[in-house]
C-alpha cells in the first residue's frame, strides 16, 4: 500500500447495530472543505475499491498514531469550515471535516435508543482509525457538523483532557444565511414528520414559520454548547476569531505556525472556505 493511502472510516449506517464502513482513502481527501467530498473526488486516485467494516482494520499501537488536539463544534454559518481550512495550511495538522462516520453514528444514536456506552465504544474506534498516520502529519482535529454539538457531552466522557472549541455568531446573521441554503439542517423544517428535528427544538417549540424554527434552532445549539462548557472551552465568534488565529486558536490548541504557514492562512481568508477550487470569497 502506498504511504498516501490508509484505511480510514467513510459513514455509518443509520441502523439499530450501526455498522461503521471504510475505504482506502487518498491523503488529499482531507483537504477538501469536508471530508466525504475529498472522498468522492478522490476515489478515482486509489487502486483499492473494497469496502471494509471497522473492526476488520488494523489500527497501529497508540504511539504511532497522531496526537488528537481537539474538536471543533460551531452554531451553523459561522466561519467553522473557513477555520479547519486555516488549521489545514499546516502540514503536521489533519482536519477531519463533519466526517459522516460520526454522523451517521451519532443519528443511530438519536433514532434508535442505543445505549451510551455502546455508542461510546464505537465513537472511539472511529476517532482512533483517523488517527492513523500519513506523511508528516503529527497532530489531529476534528472540525464537527453542528447539531455534534447536542451531544458534546460524548466526546467529553471519551476525551475529558481534550480542548474545544465552539464558534457563535449573531442569530440574525447565522437564520439570514441559512435562509439562503437549503442542505443540512435547515431543510428538516419542511420534512413531513418531526421524527428528527424534535431533538434538537426546544421542548415547547410551537412555531410554525420556518423562520422561527431557524431561530430556535441556532438558540438551541448555543444552550447545548454553555450547558457542556468546561475549563477546556474556548468560545469564539465570527468574524472576531479571524483576527485571533495565533493569539488565541493555535495557543488553546497548543499549536504553532511559521511564518510562513501564517502568511498561507491569511491567504486562505480570500477565497471560499467552501470549495475546493480557489474563488475569490465575495460576501453577500
């Protein structure tokens, strides 16, 4: 197998025995804004089609794997995929973004009663399997999707030594933005039962507009994010954080950048966090 090539979790069935898949997957998948697109676009460049489950891969001894530096939870349009892209202009950092191995867990979770430890378990195989070394990389960070957030608590009982982060912004700005998506989230809102969008509304939620679902959404994931704040806590907000990458992020992260690995993140801010392809951010 070649050095840029490893085995590493892609998604996980939403089933009552959630069943966690991967692939041999090129390095370059992880610099993609998220990490199931660089899988997709980057599948054509591995000779290695075979899809295997999680306990059928070999993961290395705990000191060969990459040190885990932390997790990165957010509201929703917030600048958290501008952030891993600015985390990534470092060759000893891998990001892994909104990964839908932990999605596709965490959902399993939500929908189907399974028990914390059970989930726990599996949480951490997946984590380590991304720990798994390539090239020069020394360290990890996991930038997660944003409702992660409701259960943060997971992470903590798995990682309770572990720094995070959470990434606020104004809930006019986040409900404007989302108005104008319609992936994600915000698209549950027209979804014909309530069966998923209940876990994360306010129990006594009674809104009808999609507007006021947006709104008690963002209130939502700010509650969670304070109601499982700890000492390892870094709150941010966009776009203040922008100008505190190297005073703030990289320290609570206990990382550093060159010189020119900073002046590379500062380029990254001109063009669209969310692509891959380099155009020119133009904000609306």
């Amino acid at each position: 197998m070649k050095i840029d090539q490893r085995i590493f979790p892609v998604y996980t069935e939403l089933t009552k025995e959630p069943i966690t898949f991967c692939e041999v997957i090129n390095a370059n998948a992880f610099e993609y804004p998220f990490f199931n697109d660089g899988v997709v676009k980057t599948r054509k460049e591995t000779s290695f089609k075979k899809k295997y489950k999680l306990r059928e891969i070999s993961i290395p001894n705990e000191s060969e794997l990459l040190e885990l530096k932390g997790f990165i939870f957010h509201t929703s349009h917030c600048g958290s995929t501008l952030l891993s892209r600015m985390l990534n202009k470092s060759s000893e950092i891998r990001v892994v973004s909104e990964t839908e191995a932990i999605n596709g867990l965490l959902l399993a979770y939500l929908l189907n009663g399974l028990t914390e430890k059970e989930i726990l378990n599996q949480l951490n195989s997946i984590i380590n399997a991304y720990r798994q070394p390539i090239g020069e990389e020394k360290y990890l960070i996991f930038k997660l999707t944003s409702w992660n957030v409701f259960m943060a608590n997971l992470f903590q009982k798995l990682y309770p030594s572990i720094k995070w982060i959470y990434i606020d912004r104004k809930t006019e700005e986040v409900v404007k933005s989302l108005h104008k998506s319609d992936g994600g989230m915000e698209g549950w809102f027209n979804h014909p039962v309530d069966v998923l969008r209940r876990h994360f509304l306010n129990k006594d939620f009674n809104g009808t507009s999609k507007k006021e679902y947006l709104f008690d959404l963002v209130e939502q994931h700010r509650i969670h994010a304070n109601k499982f704040k700890n000492d390892n806590l870094c709150l941010i907000t966009y776009p203040n954080f922008l100008d505190q990458f190297s005073t703030i992020i990289l320290p609570h992260f206990n990382l550093k950048y060159s010189e020119q690995e900073i002046e590379e993140m500062k380029h990254t801010m001109a063009f669209n966090s969310k692509l891959y392809k380099k155009e020119p951010y133009i904000q609306a």
